[in-house]
C-alpha cells in the first residue's frame, strides 16, 4: 500500500507524518475481516468509520471559515445554505473523483465485486475519513490547505456563482416569510437572440405586484438576479418606512 499511498499524497498536496491514519481513511469496514484473516492483529486494522465522523465536522467548520472569509457580505442564512451546498455527498463524490480515490480504497471481496469503487457514498465518506486522517496527522492548517485546494476552491469555480445566485433566491423567500408574506413568482417576461445566445428576462411578483427585473443567459440567472433587485428594493422600503 505504500507506492499507491505515495501516489495519492502526491495529489493530496500532503505527505504524512503518520501514514498509518491514511491506510485507515482507506479502509472499508468491508476489508477487515479479510485483513484480519491475513495475519492482522484487531489492534492494528481499523476501519474508516470514525474517521468519517470527525471529518465531517473538520470539513464543516473549515467550509464555514472559507465561506466567511470568501464572501465577507453574506448573511447568516446565505452562509449556512451555501456551506451545506459546498459540503453535500455531491460535493464530496466529486472531489474524491477528481482525487481518484476508489482506485486507494481497501475493500472486502464482496464490496469489490459490487462496484464498490464506484459507488458515491462510499466515496464521499471515504473523502471525510482522508481530510479527518490530515486534521489528525497535522492539524487544521494542514486540513485547511487541503480542502482548499481539492474541495472549496473547485466548487466555487465550476459552481460559485450559482451558489451565491440560489441564495439571493433563498434570501428573498426567508425575507418574505419572516414578514408573514406568501413565497415569491417569478415570471418570464421576454426571450431575445439565437438559441445558442439567448437572453432572458424574468420579472419577480409578490403578493399579485411586480417587485423587479432581471436579465440574465439562463432563466434561473435571469430569477436570481430579479431575486437580488428585490431584495434591494424591500430593503429600501422598510428603510424609509
């Protein structure tokens, strides 16, 4: 294991101090009866599953620090929508993916046969263990660096700007609910250009008025930044009431 847990250091961005907490993150609970039948002692074969407990809570305080210091204007709400969307097994999935990290896994023959490599879940936990098995060997700064690069920054940049678009969308929904109000409607209102080139038009109706306008090349861009011209304008009107 030790050539294969090189290689995936190498795309960690990391090396261990302690390998032994990445053989760990990789092995499946699947694996240890086997493991155990080839000679290992119980104390030295651990499965992963402790490990993907505590990485869930590193990847979601580091993901809280990220957003904070990413999107400084962001409110409660759009921070804490944003991190579940950033942390989520998709998320996860992907970026274990990207790490090729079924290829690492230790696995029970049974679990190999089914596909186990292959299977979302079992990569999205797997992906929690490897950053709890860094927080452990090096701390949260290790974890930090990490995650950045593999997991937060890669999110952002295939999908940022849609995770700071559905929360002006959320943002204004919880705007209006706090006030008793019914959710907002959204309305396309034009569609202009070729279709490989569209612009579209929605406009966001409350309570049966118009509130506001957006333009955008998609109609979900187009609805969140009608969303965000509401947004502005309830504010001003409760700021001048």
């Amino acid at each position: 294991m030790n050539g294969r847990a090189t290689e995936l250091e190498q795309q960690l961005g990391y090396r261990f101090s302690r390998p032994e907490w990445l053989e760990r993150a990789l092995t499946h609970a699947s694996a240890i009866p086997e493991l155990r039948n080839g000679g290992r002692s119980d104390a030295a074969v651990r499965d992963n599953e402790q490990l993907e407990f505590l990485g869930d809570a590193v990847l979601a305080m580091l993901a809280s620090e990220y957003l904070l210091a990413t999107f400084p204007a962001w409110s409660e709400g759009q921070l804490s929508k944003s991190r579940a969307r950033l942390v989520n097994a998709r998320s996860l999935e992907a970026a274990a993916r990207r790490l090729r990290l079924g290829e690492y896994l230790q696995l029970g023959r049974g679990e190999e046969k089914s596909g186990g490599r292959e299977k979302g879940a079992l990569l999205a936990n797997a992906f929690e263990a490897v950053i709890a098995a860094i927080y452990l060997d090096g701390g949260l700064a290790a974890a930090s660096e990490v995650l950045s690069r593999v997991l937060f920054q890669e999110a952002v940049k295939e999908s940022g700007e849609r995770i700071a678009e559905s929360d002006h969308k959320s943002a204004l929904q919880e705007f209006l609910q706090g006030r008793g109000g019914v959710p907002a409607e959204y309305r396309l209102a034009r569609e202009t250009g070729p279709d490989h080139q569209k612009t579209f038009q929605v406009e966001v109706w409350v309570n049966g008025a118009y509130m506001a306008r957006g333009e955008g090349s998609t109609k979900k861009e187009a609805e969140q930044r009608a969303a965000e011209s509401a947004l502005v304008r309830l504010a001003q009107t409760e700021a001048g009431e």
